[in-house]
C-alpha cells in the first residue's frame, strides 16, 4: 500500500547491516563455496560444542598452515576467524530461540556466551530486540 512509503524510517544504516548479516539467505551466499576454507571453520565449529571449539592456531595446524597462511586465505574469502565464530554464535542462538524450550541462560552458554547479560546485549544489537521478545513473535507467527 501506498501509506506505507509515507511512514517515518525506523532503520538506519547499522540495523540495516545486522539485518543483512543474520538474515538466513545471506549465509547461504556466504558460505556457497562448500569446499572453501571459511565454510570448512564454520562446519566444523558448528558441528562441535562452544567448550570444545578449536582456536585458530588449532585450525591453521590442522590444516598444515601457518596462522598468517590460514588468517589470509579467510581473509581472500571474505572472512575473519572472529566473524566465522560470530556466525556460529548467531546461527545457534536463532536455530535454539525457534526450535527449542532452552531458557535464555542455556541458549547464551550454548552459544559461547559467559553471561546472559552479554548475550542479550549481543542479540538486542543483532535483530534490535530481546530474545525472549524474537522467541515470542517466532511462535506467534508474527
């Protein structure tokens, strides 16, 4: 409808980018190259528990690279080892916020977070809401 272009703006360039980097299509563009290093660290970060998550220099060895090798060829696909975990974060915090009964507390330390707070700091920058608020609209149907 045509009203609608009329109404006042309430994004901006930031919510903006947080939208584009949650949003569900764009992990698929981002990790289309199946055989690239960065989709490797993702799959296996996302395959793994947080307390059991390998750091960099544990990836660059397995991958018989050196942490400057491994850091540049993320880097050549667009990535930084800190924006896969981060990737990660989100990706279990919206899968267990849908389809889970996890208390916001077991979603945060699930996702790596050490307090709840911070995950709810994190997520509110995220999608600009709560989690328990995205949970509710999630089910709701909204």
């Amino acid at each position: 409808a045509a009203s609608y272009l009329e109404l006042p703006l309430v994004q901006n360039l930031a919510t903006l980018k947080t939208f584009l980097r949650t949003s569900p299509q764009w992990l698929i563009v981002r990790f289309s190259n199946r055989q690239g290093l960065s989709a490797q660290v993702y799959k296996e970060l996302r395959n793994c528990s947080y307390e059991h998550w390998p750091t960099l220099a544990d990836m660059a060895e397995e991958r018989t690279l050196s942490i400057a090798s491994f850091r540049r060829q993320l880097q050549r696909e667009g990535f930084s080892f800190q924006e896969l975990k981060d990737e990660v974060r989100r990706a279990i915090a919206f899968e267990c916020l849908r389809n889970t009964d996890l208390s916001i507390t077991a979603i945060a330390e699930k996702a790596g977070f050490c307090e709840a707070s911070a995950f709810h700091r994190a997520f509110k920058q995220w999608t600009g809401e709560s989690p328990g608020h995205y949970r509710m609209k999630w089910h709701s149907g909204e």
